[in-house]
C-alpha cells in the first residue's frame, strides 16, 4: 500500500506562486508515473500534469509555461511550481502516482485558491 501526503496549497493573488509537494510512503515506491491533478468547483477531475520515472513530461495546454513539475526518486516525492496563477487554476490538486503501470493511488488534495 501507498500513502501520498501534499502540502503547499493555500490562497494567493493573480499572478502569483505556489509549490506543491507530494509525498509518497509505503511498502514498495518504484513509481512509474507522479502528476498532479486539478478540480475545479463542479467540474470534474483533470490531469494537468505528469512526469514519467524516466523524466519524460506532459503538460495540459492550460498550464504549459507556467507549471513545472519536477520529482525527487530519493525522497519519493514529486513538485509542482505553479507560476503566473490564474483564478482559473483555482480548485484542488491531487497528487497521483502510478505503480507498475497498474496500481494507482492519490493522495487528499490540497487546495488552491487565486484571487482576481
């Protein structure tokens, strides 16, 4: 079993920064994919960002240029620098990891609110 454990949400005006972070814990962390997830109030669930444990990247439209997503395989921990925030990017964020191309796991959400 895997437990993800985030931080770094909060409430921060237009145009401005936060950093997520995501930590993994548990029996086996051989990750092959950690990204992060948004929701926004009454939509559903969308992948926004993704990295594989080769390096290899995917960022949806709506963020590229200004999220960057990064992991750490000592720390079994994956980031998300969000920059240029929007009132749009507002909703949770939810960490997911998949393990051996087949288990998936996420962790509560954090949440992140940009003030116009």
């Amino acid at each position: 079993q895997v437990q993800l454990v985030e931080s770094g949400g909060g409430l921060v005006q237009a145009g401005g920064s936060l950093k997520l972070s995501c930590v993994a814990s548990g029996s086996s962390t051989n990750f092959n994919r950690m990204g992060w997830y948004h929701q926004a109030p009454g939509k559903e669930r969308e992948l926004v960002v993704s990295i594989s444990s080769g390096g290899n990247t995917y960022y949806a439209d709506s963020v590229k240029g200004r999220f960057t997503i990064s992991r750490d395989n000592a720390k079994n921990t994956v980031y998300l620098q969000m920059n240029s925030l929007k009132p749009e990017d507002t909703g949770v964020y939810y960490c997911h990891v998949q393990q051996y191309y087949i288990r998936n796991y996420w962790g509560q959400g954090t949440q992140v609110t940009v003030s116009s």
